[in-house]
C-alpha cells in the first residue's frame, strides 16, 4: 500500500454538550453524533439517574453525568444544546453565559420576560453565541418565504398567518390534566409568534387578542386545559396576523405560514409533503406527515448545522460568524406575545404590548 | 467533574473507500465523512494526480491515494463505493469482490452484458453485498410509489412511465460533440429503466422500441449526440411502458415515474419539490429543483445508509442482512433495455429481449 | 318535410325581471337571458334614464322600464332578481313579498337589523320564495366542502377560516375616499360570515371582534375608508372563526374556506383554478383567476339555477320546492355578525351577540 | 305600467338541428336548448324509431323526425350538428354541405382518408362551416396550453404527451366482445393525436409506431378488442409524442396534455379539477372527475358556443367568421395518425405517413 497521509483540512470539530434527555434532547442528541458535519457529541447531561448514560451509550457518545454543572466546568466544551424542560431554561442560559459556553437553548426560553432578560444579559457579558431553535426559519419552504418577503416579493406586509397543528399532544399524553394553561401560547403558539414577527421584517407587535378553550378534550377544561387558540396580533406597521393552534390534528403535522401584501402573498407549509399520489375508485389521495421531527426533521438538522457553523466562524473569526440565526431578541419578542395572549384569554379582552404598562387595554 | 465513562453501545464504523473523484465520487465521499451513520471515510483512490489527495483532504479522509489498488489490498477496508467512470465499473466491481470487499457501484455497471455477467459471478462466488446506484428507490416518494404498487395499491400494472429531463448535461458541457450515442440510454435512461422494471414487480422486458436525437444541440448530431429520447418497453407480463429523457430542461430536474393498473394509478416526482408558493401580478409561482443532488440529495444519501446498514447487518448476522437493495440482477436487467435501445435506435426497429438471440425484430 | 310536431314536455319558462342594471343586475340578466334553463329575462328595470333599456336591448329582452313598479304590478312577472344598491334591497323585498313575486336578492339583504326584520315578515306573509346571492355556496367545491361538513367528515367543528381577497376594489374605483366603514364588512366579508355559519351547521354566533385599517390606500383612512380586516367569530359550540378580507390582491381574485374539527380538515377555493401548468427558468407557473366574476361565474348561475327550480317547484308542487336555498335566516345571521363586526371596529372590544342586548362585552 | 317595448340589439337565433340521439348527440340537443347563446334547437333528426321524437319532447325541440333528409331540405335550417354513428359522419358532412349547412360533426370524421376526402371537397365548394368535435380545444387549461406554446412558452417543441384513460368503456358496455381494434384509434385516441398536432403548430406527423392489446378485458382479445394502447409519433420538426389509451380508469376520467421544449414545459388537464380538498386519519384527498361529460361539460358547450359564433360571423361579414376552429386538414390529419397506428398495431412496425405510400417502414 502506498497510502499518503492527509493532514486534515478541516477546523478541530466542536465539542457539544447536550442538556436534557427528553424527546428533543434526545433528538439533538442522535443528530450531533451523526449528521451535523464538525460537531462532536461530547457528553450528555440530565439529573434524572441513569438518563444521560442511556442516552450517551445508545448515540455512542463517550460521556455521561448526572451533575449539568460538569458541561459547564468543562474547558473542553465548547458549546451546549440545552433541552431541559423549559422552567430550567432561563437558568441554564445563565449558567453557560457565564461558563463561556456558546447556547443553542429550545423555546421558550424563559417562562417571564424579566428571567429572560437576565440571562439575556449574561449573553450579552459573555459575547457567547446564543441561537433560540425556531426551527421553522430553517425548513426549506418556510427559509425561501422569509427571504422572498425581504426581498420585497409582496410588497408592504399587511395580513399573516401562522398555524400549528398538533396530532397527538393531548391524544398522547398520559395526563392532559397536566398540561397548564400557558402551555398552548409558550410552547406550542411560540413557534408561531416568532414565525409572524420573522415574516414581517422590522415590525414590533402592539397588541394581542386571544380565543382559546378546551374543545378537543373538553373534560380536562376545569384543570385549565386549552387545546385550542386562535391569537390575533396587530403590529406597528399596520399588519394584522392571526396565529392558531390545535392538539389534536388527525391528519398529521400541519404548519403553515402565509404572507399577504401590496404585492401579492406568499405561502409555506402544509401537512402534504413529497410523497406519492395515489389515484383510485374512491378519488386522489396522498400522505400526510404524522410527527414534528418527520415534517421538520431537515430544519431540526440544518438549525444545529447553523449554529455549529456560526460557532466555529466566531472562534476562527470567519464570515460565518455572521450567519443570522434566531436570537435573545427575537426569543424575547415571541415570548411577550405568548404572555400577552394568555392575559388576554383571562381576560377576554385585547391586551397592548407598550413597555411601560402591558395592561388590558380597557379596564 | 464527575463524568461517567460511557463504553459505545454503537458497533464499530465501517470504513470505506471511495474510487473515483469525479462529481459523483466526491459527492459520496463527502456524504460518507459527514452523513452516513455507522460509516467512515477511510480512505479515497483516484489514478489522476493530486485529486485524491485533495479531496481527502477538503473532507477530513486520513488517506489518499492513486494506486486503486491500495484499497483492494488494505485489509482494514471493508466496502468500496465505486465512482470511477463507467467504462471501469465491471473491473472494479470483479477486483473489489475478488478482495472480499462489499461493493457499491455507480451506474451503468458494465457496457456490455458479458463484462457485467463476468463481474456478477465474482460477486456470487465471493459472497460480498453488492449494490447499484439505483438512488431513485430511495427518494421518499417514489419508495412509497414501490411499495403501494407491492401491495396491490394499482392491481395489475398496464401501463408505466418514466421521465428524466436533466437542466444541464449538454449546456454545462463543454465538449457535447464528445458524448457518444449509447450516454443518453446507458448513463441517463438506465435509471428510468431500473425504475420501470422495480414498478413492475415479477415482469421482464420483452420488447424495446427506441426514437432519439439531437434536438437541443442539433449541430452536434453529426458526431453521434442524442439529447433526447422516447422508449417504449413490453413487459410479459403485458404492460407497455415508455421511458423519456432530454438533456436540457431549462426549468430544472424533472424526473417521474407513474404506474398504471387495473386499479388506480400512482405518481411520484416531479420538478417542484418543498417550496413557498408566490402569487403575484403574474400568477401563482413555485420554485423548482435545478440539480439532481439537491432533487435527490436525500436518496442520494439514504441509499448509502442502507448499504451500510446491510453490511453490517451481514458482517453481523442481524436482521438488516435481508434489507432489499438494487443488486445484480437490477443492473442486469436495466443495462439489456439500455442496450436493446441503442439497437433500436440504429435500426429503426423494435428489438426482441429473447436470451437466444437479441435480434431486431424484422430483417 | 316530414317532421313531427313535439308538444313541449317542459314546463312553461318563469318569467323573472331583474331590478338594477349595475354590473351584477346586468350580469344576472346576462345569465338569465343566455344561460339559465326555465327561466326568461321578461323585464328590466332601473330608474336611472337610459339604463333598463341600454340593457334590455343588449341582451334581448323584449321589456324596460325607469318606473321598479311596473315588475310588481304585472302580473306576467313571477318572479324578481334585485341588483339595485343594496341600500334598497330591504324595502324591494317588502314591495315584491306584497305583490306576491318570489325574490332572489343581492347581498348584504339589508343596512340593519329591524330593516331586514320587516322585509322578512313581508316574505313569511306572502310565502314566496326568497333566495339571497351567497354565490359561494354554489360553487362546486364550496359546495363540496358544505356537504362534507354535514356528513361527518371532520367531526367536532373547532376551527373555521374564510378569506375574501378581492383584486381591485380600491384600485379600479375612481372614489376610494367614498368607500364607507361598514362596506368590507357588510358587503364583503359578509360572504365570509355566512360561509363561516354554512360550515358550523347549527351552531350561532356569539361573539365578533374585529380588526380593521386602511392599508391599501392609507390616504383615505380619515374618510372612514377600511380597507383590511380581521374578524374572528366565536360560536356557541366552542368553534372559533377567523374571517379576512383585503381589497387589493395584486394576484387575482382569492377565496378560500377551510374547516378544521375533530375528524380531519377540508379546504375550499383559492386563487389557482383549471389552468395550464408552465415551468421555465425562472420555475413553476400558473395563472389566476382575477374577477370574482370569473373565478365564480358557474357559482353566479348556478345559484339562479337553483332559484328558478326552486320557485318553479313551489308553482307546479315537486320536489324541487324543497331545495336547500339560502334564505331570511341565512341573510339575517351574516347581518348580524357584519353590524357585530362595524360595532367592535369602533370600540376597539369584542361584542357580544345575546339578542338582548348586543352590547360591547366589557364597559 | 309603463314598459318601454325594446327591440333586440341582438341578431336572429341561429337554426340548429341535431342528428343522431345517442349520448352525444343527445348532450349537444340540451346544450343547444339551454346554454347555447344565438342559437334555437330547432329539429332533431334520427332514423330509429320514436328516439327523435323523445329526445324533442325532452328537451323542448318542436320538430323532430326518422328522415335525416329532412334537415337537409329545409330551408329554414342553418346549421346541422352530426351525432350519429361516426361509419355514417362522412356521407352526412357531404350531404350537408350539398344542402349548404354548416356543419359541426363528431369525432372521427370518417373511416377511411378517402371518404373524408371526398367530404371534404363537398365542403370547399360550399363554403360551408365545418368544425370537428375535438372539445379538448376548449377546455379552460388545453387552451391556455395551445395559446402559450403558440406564444413561444417553450420555445421549439422536443417532447409532447397526451393521455387519455376512460373510466368505463369497457366496464360500462354489455358487449365489449363488439368493440373492434380500430376504435381504441379512430374513437378515442383520435383526440390525443389531434392535440399532438395543435400543441406543435406547423410541424407534420411522419411516422407512427403503435403497441396495443387487450389488457383490461383480456378474455375479449379474440375477438379484437383492444383496451390499452401506447403509439409515438414522430414530427417532422424533429418532436417525438406519444399518446397513451386505457379503457378502465378506475379513479375517474384521466386526460392531460403535456409539451416540453427548448424554453419550457406546460401540462394541462388531469383528473383532480376544481374541488375540496379533505385531510382526514387516512392522509389527504380529493375527489377525481368521474365522466368526460363532467370533466369536459365546459369544454362540450364552449365548442358549440364558437361554432355558433362563426356560422353567425360568416353570415353577417363580422369578425367572427375568422375564429379559429377544428376544421378539415385537422380531421384528416388526426385520421392520419390513427389509421397508421392501427397498421402499426397489426404489423409490428412503425409507420411512416408519406404520401406517396403510408407503406411499413421496414418489409
């Protein structure tokens, strides 16, 4: 044999931590240790006994804790995903600013703006990377809307639309008893606020009305449950959006944006992806996409690409550095919408988003 | 720290070699260094200088070399992907199972059904995976269009179609007086023929009527340019089925398959895949898929993971062992169409597939 | 010549005048001349000089007349098709009930409520056949979805959506400043609100809240023009609906129904209609449809269609009697939930619809 | 009252009689009583007994009659439309022409070149209208189709498709054993072959290859019957078509048309129109137009609508009389390509269309 050796061409991978072993960290964990190019699985992280090292063996990542503080004690991590449950968000962001670590962190951030904006303050002392994962920015349908409306395609933005349709979150759940009011705005409709503040570039949200109720699992309603919300949203440039959520889509995973303006509408989404057509006595029929991580799978990947790939150009200051990604401030601003629109669903009333009040707008 | 050292749960990586770096060698090896689960990129061969050494190095691949060889004798190989030109593939395909290596090859697998029956008994004798580049069976929709005509979704299949219409093979060429008649049936139409006969499950082609020409670069006819065709194949089992191809689609990658029986019809492909949809003072308006590697990117790589996959499931006996790929008997069967229509073509004629003597049809 | 004299089989054509000759009166005594089997165009009216008979003659009626009575005073005349400013409708409905005519009527059937009231009981004493224009419903796929709806297959109802994007209301009037507040809502969108009540079969509107500006010609936004609304509808059944109407779509005329419950989902209209598919370089192409006259010309005669059969089942006592219109109670929810819609615009609140009080819901 | 009498600004109607009460003729007698502007069904003519009478009755018509040459002799009579068996089309155009009607005939105009000849010639002595029933021109997305290749949409045409797949000719037929091989040609595909020669204007069909067989009722092949057929037509612009037929389209009538080029692609047609879509547990759907009489109702009156429009231009010198119809060279033409095709099906070989021959290419 008569091999040359290759000195790699390629920049040392980046060594990343993932925090929490739920679905989606378990989810980033298994994309980090196979698809994101120059990333590396480090270790993986989750008080829970014996979670981290199941997970850690299965994706065949060499480390395992119990303790989150070793990531962030750790030199060699250079960055973390954070997929703990979201109450431990805002701390966590905290945590790892100030350990220096870069922060890919799942929404919602925070559950109050003033917890976000600590650790947005931290981020902003550690000059860290922070990137909110709106993954939605980076499917390939809804990535070319966002561009077409920056790139004037319709014009001055005066309609949007954003919608999420769930098939399973409370048909799945063991204990939709358990699922809190605030869940359908924070969790689920956040994706949608920041979908509509991303389609209209430059705008700011004013106020916000909300209709929601317990409709598909009606007897859960005396816990709080709210399966369902249509949120109206008005913003400073004039635009009207409607956002709208559900729990329990039998068709599948449906999500959806639409972008209407003075020079026409842009569309993106929907629950039929790329599948065969199948044609017979009973009509046309074709197959829809049945969970998030099947309809989304791509931009979960290419938002850690990105990430990754701003990291590295911001420790080798290349133009990478640069990539925009979804940050503290638009993590922030969907994060006021969603609380916003939980007030006004206890209120009944619309609720204005002024900095100094946030109140009703009528008393 | 308190890290726990976690032992892989993952079985080794296999590592792989990759022969040839032109478009389509690289592409695989690049997909190997950073997208294929399992996989390493172990080494790359390519006679012509300095291109193996500089792709392995763009992608992080530790060895290079120009003798092909090396890769035949390192006992650390475990699996070739051939990517060399076509002219090369039979050779290859017999060296590499004589060295006990697990093949994928590129199509055309032979120009001549003699190289390729001489290639396939090596195979048979070593008893290697061996795999062709059939990557349309991987593509999401039409692996589902495959597997609802197995089960009976169409009932008896009548008729069938398949359309490649490449944006770019004479316009981004600079020499199209240098492709030889046999290119547009042996490189191109090959795969529309492997998927005619896949949507076909159990019959054999019988019959093949060819008509092409130089219709995009007319000027060029002289040196034996085709750029377009329409083939038409009998099957035994009744169906007629037609296969097109051009090599200048100004709109993009357009390639389809469509079967048609006795109860339904199914449909797959097609030129505009996940897009946003634009409507403006024009009308409504889609983008459409400009390189059969974003078109097919995800078959392209999905097909290496299920060589890998069933590789391992071999060197391990496990169940992935029996996972179905596109084999001897596909290339077999997708070269003698491919061959049968150039034959019509010079004649004129439709052509007889009878083992006994391949002769046109009338004299 | 030997022919055979055939005694009609059918049954004697109805008589119908049509009241108005602005562009929809011309347009239905078009249809009613050309187009609609069983019926005559017998007569048209209009108090504008010139008009009734510039129209008449156009169109080959054999009648005109500046003096609306005429048509109810002559006996020959079974029937009314009113197209006058739909600031008259109300009191040509309790005109024509009194002279005993059946009334197809344009919408919005009324300005307010207590007008509509009166005509209404006017129809109930006379029991003639009283139609409103909600065209949608004709419409093959509207009417799809209508009965979809109605045979269970997407359960529960919990969301609704109606969008109308009209392409030139603004810009083809020469006095946008003299488009008043309430018309998007009482002549637009009032299509939309009885979409939404035809796609939640016995369920009522309780609650409106609206949001309304004018974006497409800010400049006239002090004269009381609207010309961009958001209008979301909650029912007593929980379903929450969204209605949005614009009146400059640069890319044709859009209108589109969308039901979501607990089975599944069915959507209806839009922009794109049967057209030709066009892909070129700049991608995928399709035309628009751009005139409400266009998109929904078999929608317009086909609802006359209706009403002719309708009425002429009445006269000779079949089945057709029994036909599924809509009629005073259709028009009379849709009013009430455009007026709803007015009232929240200007107090900024939602609005209650209990009949007792229709007060805004918070003081 | 006070009516003013208004004389017609419009032209007398136009004097049809209809010949032949199957189907279709039948579907052109109602066209003509109620949707056809400018013309008056004025006798219905089929020599079995009572059926002329019934279909009058029916419809409305006062004449009716057994003596086909009734119509003829009439003077009263403009227009004649041929609906009867296609073996008697050319003797009735030629005596149609003699009596100086015009003349709007079904499709296939004749059984043999030299019948339709001969009519033809009839015709150029009378000057007549003459327009042949190929409705597919009309349809909304055909014609849009043939305006855009005309207007250079996609540039010089390479590849045309045209498809045909009926739900129920031989499922529907008590005796599919009486369907002669020449029907699936000269009745059905005679269609396609004419919107190959309309969508690659000023080109000339040259050789012609047909397969075909009896695949959805093989039990009748004996006795001829042929169900499925796939034929490529070769142009003397170097454009290669095929023209695909099937008896038994279990999802609904099937037709579309496809032209690709140097510039572009357009596709017309298919079986999902204008409808709701359903997204339900099973995926999504659409429901598929079951009768060409549904899928093409439009397109059946739009055909007749023109023919009206240019007998009455031709007879009051308006501009009319140039409007652009389905005339002789497009009849014969289309009868051109469906005899070789059925030489082609019984040889084995292709066709070619000289002149001076139409001999198998190949002894």
């Amino acid at each position: 044999m008569s091999y040359e050796n290759i000195p790699s061409g390629r920049p040392e991978t980046l060594r990343v931590a993932v925090i929490g072993t739920g679905w989606i960290g378990a989810f980033h964990a298994r994309s980090l240790a196979d698809h994101i190019p120059g990333a590396q699985l480090y270790a993986v992280a989750d008080p829970a006994e014996g979670r981290a090292a199941a997970l850690a063996a299965e994706v065949g990542c060499p480390r395992a804790t119990q303790r989150i503080e070793d990531v962030f004690e750790d030199e060699q991590v250079d960055a973390v995903v954070i997929g703990a449950p979201s109450a431990f968000h805002a701390q966590l962001i905290s945590q790892a600013a100030r350990a220096g670590k870069h922060i890919f962190c799942e929404k919602p951030t925070a559950h109050a703006l003033s917890d976000l904006d600590a650790a947005l303050a931290e981020i902003e002392d550690a000059k860290v990377v922070f990137q909110v994962g709106f993954n939605r920015r980076f499917s390939t349908d809804f990535a070319q809307a966002g561009q077409q409306v920056r790139e004037g395609s319709v014009g001055q933005v005066q309609l949007l639309r954003s919608v999420t349709r769930d098939p399973a979150v409370v048909g799945g759940l063991s204990n939709p008893a358990g699922i809190r009011s605030h869940v359908i705005f924070t969790e689920t409709l956040i994706h949608d606020f920041d979908a509509l503040n991303w389609f209209n570039p430059g705008a700011k949200a004013i106020q916000v009305h909300a209709i929601a109720d317990a409709l598909v699992a009606p007897e859960h309603k005396e816990t709080g449950l709210l399966d369902t919300a249509v949120v109206t949203v008005r913003y400073d440039n004039g635009a009207i959006a409607v956002a709208e959520a559900n729990f329990s889509a039998t068709y599948g995973y449906d999500v959806r944006g639409e972008i209407f303006g003075s020079g026409g509408m842009i569309q993106a989404g929907g629950p039929v992806q790329q599948t065969a057509g199948l044609f017979d006595a009973q009509g046309a029929h074709a197959e829809t996409s049945r969970l998030n991580i099947d309809l989304f799978a791509d931009a979960y990947r290419k938002q850690l690409e990105v990430f990754v790939r701003k990291v590295r150009g911001t420790q080798q200051g290349t133009a990478d550095a640069a990539l925009e990604v979804p940050g503290g401030s638009d993590a922030r601003a969907a994060l006021q919408i969603a609380l916003a629109a939980l007030e006004s669903h206890e209120s009944g009333l619309p609720v204005r988003l002024d900095a100094a009040s946030r109140q009703a707008v009528a008393q």
